[in-house]
C-alpha cells in the first residue's frame, strides 16, 4: 500500500494509491476533509476477475472513509466501464447505503475545492 497524508491549516488530505481495504488507512485518513481512494468496483466484479486481492472495492472504500470520518471521498483509479448510467450511480449507491459524507465522482481534468 502507498498511502500519504497532507495537512495545512486550511484543510486535511489523505490520497490512496493502489491498496487493498486495510486498517492502516483508516488510521491515516481519520479526520481528513478529503480522502481521494481507490475504487475498483464491485467486490463481486473484482472476485470473477481475480482482482479482489490488493483492490478495494466500492463497498471497502465507503467503509474506510466512514470508519476514519473523512468528510468527503474523491473516488479514483475505475475502470472504463465506469460510466455514467450504470456502474457509475450502482458504485455511489453502494458506497452512500454506507459511508454518511460526500461521495465525488470526478470526470476528466474536474477541479476540486479543498477549503473547508
């Protein structure tokens, strides 16, 4: 896992690279704004393609954002498949039945605000 963690006095960031749902990042991540994470996809998608070891699925990134209280989740690293009018609201969905913050789902070259 390669995770890192930025902190002004402005705001809190904590970014994932490509990891699987470990504890370590909900303990780096605690409090942060903004987490940008991994999403995968599915755990079932990833299970039939033999993907689920050292990815997180949707369901793994709502949980780490929801146990560490992040405010917001940018989700990162999907697959084309990911688009608007299918895997795209069924990922939010199953991330919003259990993490309580802001779900981003970004598009290509979005600016995101970073103050509080």
């Amino acid at each position: 896992m390669l995770a890192l963690r930025l902190d002004t006095d402005r705001f809190s960031l904590a970014i994932t690279g490509d990891t699987g749902p470990v504890q370590s990042l909900c303990e780096l991540a605690r409090g942060a704004d903004v987490m940008v994470t991994m999403c995968g996809g599915s755990r079932r998608k990833l299970s039939e393609k033999g993907l689920d070891i050292g990815q997180m699925s949707n369901t793994d990134a709502g949980e780490r954002a929801q146990r560490a209280c992040v405010k917001k989740i940018v989700l990162t690293h999907f697959g084309s498949t990911f688009r608007p009018g299918g895997e795209m609201e069924r990922a939010i969905r199953e991330i919003a039945a259990i993490y309580n913050g802001e779900i981003v789902y970004p598009y290509e070259l979005m600016r995101i605000s970073l103050d509080r």
